[in-house]
C-alpha cells in the first residue's frame, strides 16, 4: 500500500538526486529556471502564506505565536509529506496575491478562483466547494438572490474579495457597500447600516454565532457556490502546481481535508450541527 510519505518521495527524489550534482555556481544560474517544487525541495523551506486572524481558516495565539486553523494543519501536512520545514509568512486575503507575484511565499490557501485573480496567479484542483450565504438582519430572511437584487437592498461585503465580485454579478441592483475587512462588513450589518453581509458560510456561521443579534444564516436559492483552492506563482512549468493538485486529491482521499476542517470549526465552538442545510464541503 502506497503511503503519503511514500507519495512525496516519489515526487522529490529526481529533483533532490539532481540538486545534489550542481555546484555552487550551477545551483545559482539554475535558481531563476527552476520550477517552484524544485526551489522548495532545494532550499528545504515551504513559505506559506497565513492570515492572523483568519479563523478558522488561519488562527494565531498573540501571547505563544502558535498557529492553528484548517490550512495550517493542511500546510503542515504538505510540508511533512515534501520532508521541508513549513515557514508561515503573514498576509491578508487582499495581498495574497501579490506576496505569490513577489516571491514572498510559494503557496496561499483558501483563496477563490475568480477571472481576475486566474489573470495573475495559478490555482490548484479545488480544496473543498465553498457555498456562499448571507447573514440577513432579523426580520430578514431572502429566500432567493433574487430578492436581493432590488435597489433598496443594502449588502455589506469585503471590498476585492470574491464574494465582492460574485454579488456584484448576482445583485447589480442592489447597494453594495464594500469594506476593507469581513469584520467592518459584520459591523456594518451589526448597526444597521446594512440589511445583508455576503460571505461564504464558514464566516458566515461562526459570526453568527458569536453574535447571534446581527441576524441569521441564510442559503439564498439557487446554491451559489465557489470552490476554495490553492494558489501558486505563475509559471512556465506547471510541476508545482500540478504536484499540489495531485496531493490535495490524494489528501482528500484520505479524509485529511474533512479533519483539518472539522478540527478547525471545533476550535472556533462551531460543529456539524452548526452547518445550515444543503451545505456541503
């Protein structure tokens, strides 16, 4: 029976075997050529991109520095598998990008494959479907998007996000009032400045229950949904970024994704039980 670590040797060994004949000088005029699994074998370091305080896709305890959440747990599993040392570069969800374009860190979990962003960087095979929802004010319970699209609607949104440009498509008539952070587009439905907040719905049930008065979880008809992948610098040689598909589905396989998920609601009070209906993931 083939195990991970039997995987990730497999993937590594031609790459490590033809490191190790290079010299000094070779390595370096080869390190610009190089796909990115090659340079992350060689230099023994995964840089992956985290999020403070991304719960609980990313979770940081000030007072230790430990991290925590479902993509640290999914970025440590794939370090372990590469045999690299797993080093955490802090972002946001708006930088993401950019840090993969700049060469500050080699993989960024949990961002959603929209045009614009497939225009810079390239995304892996989906980590998990990610339906999108909305946290309605009380007295508010929109059955269809539809509803939503009306001009005297106002949804608050995180301001780049792919929630921004996916309800912009689905509700043009409505107010959409961007912000710079999920939590200011929480706030802004918390006092009443607007009726609705688009998210998908791991923020969506964690706030909500954190402050049941800001409204309740709604899965607007049809079921929107996005995927949440991985995204890696673009390049020429896609060994990188196929390695990784390859691995999430093989890591899927294994129930290695449902666990770090499940592990990470468990840490923010969350449980199956908390999931709305038709959700899947």
């Amino acid at each position: 029976m083939t195990t991970r670590r039997d995987f990730a040797a497999l993937a590594g060994v031609g790459a490590v075997a033809a490191a190790i004949t290079l010299s000094p000088n070779q390595a370096a005029a080869q390190a610009t050529t190089q796909n990115g699994l090659d340079r992350i074998l060689a230099s023994k370091k995964l840089r992956l991109g985290a999020i403070a305080g991304g719960a609980p896709w990313f979770m940081k305890d000030q007072a230790s520095g430990q991290w925590a959440g479902q993509f640290y747990d999914i970025g440590k599993a794939l370090a372990a598998d590469m045999d690299v040392q797993l080093e955490l570069v802090e972002t946001t969800w708006g930088n993401a990008v950019l840090d993969l374009q700049a060469d500050k860190i080699d993989i960024m979990f949990g961002l959603n494959p929209t045009p614009r962003r497939a225009l810079a960087v390239d995304f892996t095979d989906p980590v998990y479907d990610s339906a999108l929802v909305v946290i309605a004010r009380p007295g508010l319970e929109p059955k269809t998007w539809a509803e939503l699209n009306d001009s005297k609607s106002k949804i608050s949104v995180e301001s780049g996000s792919a929630q921004d440009q996916i309800i912009r498509r689905l509700c043009p008539k409505a107010q959409i009032i961007g912000f710079k952070s999920t939590d200011e587009a929480t706030l802004a439905l918390r006092s009443g400045r607007a009726d609705a907040q688009v998210i998908f719905w791991m923020g969506a049930v964690r706030a909500a229950k954190r402050d049941p008065q800001i409204g309740k979880v709604v899965v607007p008809q049809p079921i929107f949904g996005s995927t949440s992948n991985a995204a890696v610098r673009r390049e020429a040689d896609k060994t990188w970024r196929d390695f990784v598909s390859t691995w999430i589905t093989y890591s899927r396989g294994l129930g290695l994704v449902r666990e770090a998920v499940v592990n990470s609601l468990a840490k923010v009070d969350l449980s199956l039980d908390d999931i709305p209906p038709g959700i899947n993931f």
